[in-house]
C-alpha cells in the first residue's frame, strides 16, 4: 500500500503527462530536493521547461500564476507550508478569485495553491497552522482537501476543470500514511463515495449512534477512535469526509445526518468561526426539526500552536479527543 505522498506525486506525473499546458510554480519544487515534503519529486528531471524553481516570495509566486493562467495555462502552485498562505491573500482574494467573473463573462482561472497544513509534528507556532477557515466563503474560490480515502488525481481533475481557482489543503501527517484503496479501511470498516465529493466510512448498514464529519487530514485519528467506541461502549459511527470544503454541497449527506442520534463536526483549525461552524449553520437550517440532539463540535481552542511537543498534542485534535466526545454523556446532554 502506498503512502500519500507517493499518491500526491503520481497524480502530479499523471497531470504533466496527460496536459502539455501544465505548469507547476514553488520553491525547491525541483530535483533533486522534488519540494519540501518530496511532492514534485522527479517532475523537474522530465518537463524541465514547465516546472520552475521560484525566489521565496509566495506573493510573487501566485500572482505570477494567475497571470499565467489569464493567458490560458493551468497552474499548480507549491506552498512550502500552508502556514504562508496569510502571504498569498492578496492575489488569490482580489486579482485570481475575482477573474473569475468581473470582466462581464465567465473566465476559466485554472490555478491550483497547494498547502501543507496541520500541526502534530513539533513544527511550532509559524509552521502548523490549519488556517481554512481565512479563505472559506471567497467567491469563486474553492477548497480542497487531501484525504486518504479519496482518488488524488480525480480531485486534481475536479480543481482544475471547475474553471474557479482552488487551494488544496494536505495535512502534513497525511504524507506519511496509507492510501487507503479497494473500500478498505481496516475491520470493521469499508468505505465507499456519497457522491462526487463525499465519502462515507462505516461498519454496516445499521442506522449509526454518531455520524461524524470531518475533512481528510483527521481521517486517520477518526476511525481508530470509532472502532474503540464501537469495541468498548457498542456505539456504532459513521464518518464522512468530504473532499470539497467550499462550497459545501449538502445534497449527499442529508439522509444520513437525520437518521443518526447524534452528530459531530471535527476539525484541525482553533476555534473562532471556520468550517465546521459554517457546516453545523447549514445543517441547521435543513435538519432543525429531525436533529435529535445539538451539533457537536470539536476543534482546538483558540490559542498559538505551542513549540511543545507535548503542549501542541494537548492543544489540537487527537483520537483520544474524538473518543471521548463519541462516548462521553456530558457530549449528548439536551
């Protein structure tokens, strides 16, 4: 079984193969360091002319795509971390997004920001930020997510084809796991698609006690802690994950949120506003009479990611956190 990053790379080598207009833009995205998590590995060496090395500017570097991809070209751009996004604001909110649709027509904007996110490795405050929730609700904006139970290539394809900009977030841990493949995920647990951008991972058909909703970067600290809720308290989950952040199609999902007693959101980025809030709105507005029980969300308080190994793990989000809200009454109080 590969890992993610092999899976990242291989649909990276797919995309350049398949699409002679493609350019890939970042620092130290070429051989032999192949970027800073190993993503863009031999890329440089086989489309030498299309995948260029950029000074340490990530402003410079993203506008120079959505110049790029005015003229036409579809782009691909490495963020060394997610945590410098907060340097690309600009050209992605007020020049690329924008494109989109203020010249009086529809324009194609084919631009793809990559950022590694997520915290859990040590990397410190500037470095382990999941910082979604700063670009949730731009127009013509989307976002992605890395998962390991969704086909990398096929969300390429959805981000580049939309004609809107995107900024594909990867959770950092993520680069190191298993690609999950063939519907397995480890007993008891398959998964399966809802749709184009939803997944579901469950045990059986039996109406589950809990559905939980998180994005990809969680997926391995979720099922762990669904199967020992299920071994210890008998208490049946299912998890869904979806693959588009934003915009948030709720379609798909909707049946199985109402049958479960309970639901919870999870999510990486500290509290204060962001996705999951804006998700548990919308389920509100379309569930409010069949909800058995409020929303429950988990996400980090709002504080700086610590240094600390040991306080940045006390910090964010781990499987013994989702474990105890799935089976702690003091979650399911009405």
């Amino acid at each position: 079984m590969s890992r993610m990053v092999s899976a990242l790379n291989s649909a990276l080598h797919g995309l350049f193969r398949d699409d002679d207009r493609l350019f890939l833009l970042g620092e130290d995205v070429g051989d032999p360091y192949g970027g800073a998590f190993g993503a863009t590995r031999g890329l440089s060496s086989r489309y030498p002319d299309r995948v260029l090395d950029m000074p340490i500017s990530e402003g410079a570097i993203v506008g120079m795509a959505g110049g790029m991809a005015l003229c036409g070209d579809p782009v691909i751009v490495e963020v060394m971390f997610g945590d410098f996004i907060t340097l690309c604001f600009d050209p992605i909110v007020n020049f690329i997004s924008k494109s989109v649709s203020m010249y009086g027509r529809h324009l194609d904007m084919p631009v793809v920001v990559r950022c590694p996110v997520g915290g859990n490795r040590g990397y410190g405050p500037t470095h382990s930020q999941s910082l979604q929730k700063h670009l949730l609700g731009v127009p013509n904006l989307d976002l992605y997510e890395l998962s390991p139970v969704h086909d990398v290539r096929r969300q390429f394809d959805l981000m580049l084809g939309s004609g809107n900009p995107a900024v594909y977030f990867e959770d950092k841990v993520l680069y190191t796991t298993p690609a999950w493949q063939d519907g397995v995920v480890g007993e008891p647990f398959r998964f399966g698609p809802l749709d184009d951008t939803w997944v579901e991972i469950k045990a059986d058909d039996t109406r589950p006690d809990r559905v939980v909703i998180a994005p990809g970067g969680l997926v391995p600290r979720v099922v762990p802690a669904m199967r020992a809720a299920l071994v210890e308290h008998e208490l049946t989950s299912r998890l869904i994950v979806p693959s588009r952040l934003f915009p948030i199609d709720l379609t798909a999902v909707l049946p199985l949120v109402a049958s479960a007693d309970g639901v919870v959101i999870v999510e990486d980025g500290v509290a204060g506003g962001g996705w999951s809030a804006e998700l548990a709105r919308l389920l509100y507005e379309r569930l409010w009479t069949k909800l058995r029980r409020p929303i429950e969300v988990v996400q980090p308080s709002c504080e700086v990611i610590p240094a600390a190994v040991e306080h940045e793990r006390h910090l964010l989000v781990q499987e013994s956190t989702i474990f105890s809200r799935l089976t702690g009454a003091h979650a399911w109080v009405t």
